[in-house]
C-alpha cells in the first residue's frame, strides 16, 4: 500500500517520461522538442586564430621583403625565413587547431550535428549502437555513422547527451562510469520545437510492414523506433518501453 502512494500520477502534459507505467506509444505529429547547444569559444580556438594571424602577417611580411622593397635595397635577407615561419605556423594552426564548432541538438530526434543552416546529420535514439567517452570526446555511434563531441567546447550537450542515452537507451550507456560527466544544465541550450518525421516509405520495426501513409505511423516516445499501427508490441523492441 505504502508503495502505491509513492508511484507518480500521471500528469497532464507532462510529456514522455514513461514514469509510472504511461504508455509511450507517440502520433507523429504529436509535439517533439530539442535543445540546440552552440560551441563555446575556448582558448584553443583563440590560439588557432591568433596562429592563424600571424602566419598571414609573417607571409605579408615576407612576400613585400622579398618583391616589392625598394629596387635598389633588393629582396631583404630575411625575407625567405619569414616564409618558412609562416608556412609553419599556419600548417601547425591548420592541423592541430580546433575547427569543428558546429552546433550540436540534443532531444527527442536523439543527436543532431549542424553541418550548415539546413543540413542536420541525426542520429536517433534508436539507431544508437554505442557510446564512447575519451579524454576529450563523446562519440556517438551509429551503423555507418558516428557523431563526436568535443568535451572543451560541448559539455553541456555531451552531459545532456549522456543523461538522455541512461534515460532512454540504458543498455548504450554501462560502460561509462557514473559521474564521469557533470549532470546536465537545465538552462543549457536553447529549447526548440521538432518537425513531424518524415516516415513514409519506411518499414515497421516489428512487423517490417511498409509504412505507406505517414497517418499509420506511430513512434516509441523514449527512443525514437518507429512501428506501424497495427504491428505495434506490448513493449518497443528497441528500449523496451511499455507502448500497448
Ligand atoms: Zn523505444
């Protein structure tokens, strides 16, 4: 008795936590949301800048010693070293620096990386084969695909990524220890709504009956796999949550 008590009621609008027994079975239309995370600038990133000017200075530097000096003084005798130290300069800026900046999504759709303003690689909850923690990296597999987060610029994405991955896809996450990221920061990231997902011509996950009209579709609200609506189990094959 004392138990019953203590299960959550299930709330009104409270979205997909799957808590207390709700089904989790989802319309595709039904309201989906992420949250957009932007890099942080980091000291590495100034250093690359910073490499990155110098190495254009000392080029400048050395292209007017060597050609455009005054005829009679001659090309500078200290011209040709600047041009090597440029070149090296921006080689190591260009190779070691740190470019990937691109902003990453976190959210029902699963992982997002912003390849331009329009282009989205996602990787969805289910399609998750394997999560890798480094030093300095959170690796999000995929079949085919991976997503790699660096930790200096997006932690707060990667925290929330691993909070999502135990909450959602547990079995993805136990060889990553716990508290090996910071817990997520609720005011991290701007909040933003999803589209509906595009769904027809795809295949349901338990029966492989092709989903012809988007109508027909539903979604496991905690991963993301798709069914058919007459082919939906008792509990998604995927993350095992309870749908019918
Ligand atoms: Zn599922």
């Amino acid at each position: 008795m004392a138990a019953d008590r203590t299960v959550k009621r299930k709330r009104k609008g409270s979205g997909s936590t799957g808590q207390g027994g709700e089904l989790l079975l989802r319309q595709r239309t039904d309201p989906r949301s992420e949250r957009r995370f932007e890099p942080k600038a980091s000291l590495s990133l100034g250093l690359t800048l910073l490499g990155m000017s110098v190495a254009a200075l000392l080029a400048g530097a050395a292209v007017y010693g060597q050609w455009f000096r005054a005829e009679e003084a001659g090309p500078h005798p200290v011209a040709p070293y600047l041009f090597v130290g440029a070149v090296l300069l921006g080689g190591a800026a260009g190779l070691f620096g740190q470019w990937s900046l691109k902003p990453i999504r976190v959210g029902d759709a699963g992982v997002g990386l912003e390849n331009g303003p329009t282009e989205i690689e996602r990787i969805g909850w289910h399609e998750v084969t394997g999560l890798l923690l480094s030093d300095d990296t959170l690796t999000v597999q995929g079949s085919g695909t991976a997503i790699a987060i660096p930790l200096r610029t997006h932690l707060p994405a990667a925290s929330r990524v691993l909070a999502e991955v135990r909450r959602r896809i547990p079995a993805r996450a136990t060889d990553i220890k716990e508290g090996a990221l910071p817990p997520p920061d609720d005011a991290a990231g701007e909040q933003r709504p999803l589209e509906p997902p595009q769904v027809a011509g795809l295949r349901c996950k338990a029966t492989d009956k092709l989903i012809a009209f988007e109508a027909d579709a539903r979604l496991c609200g905690r991963c993301g796999e798709l069914y058919h609506k007459d082919g939906v189990p008792p509990r998604c094959t995927t993350c095992s949550a309870p749908l019918s």
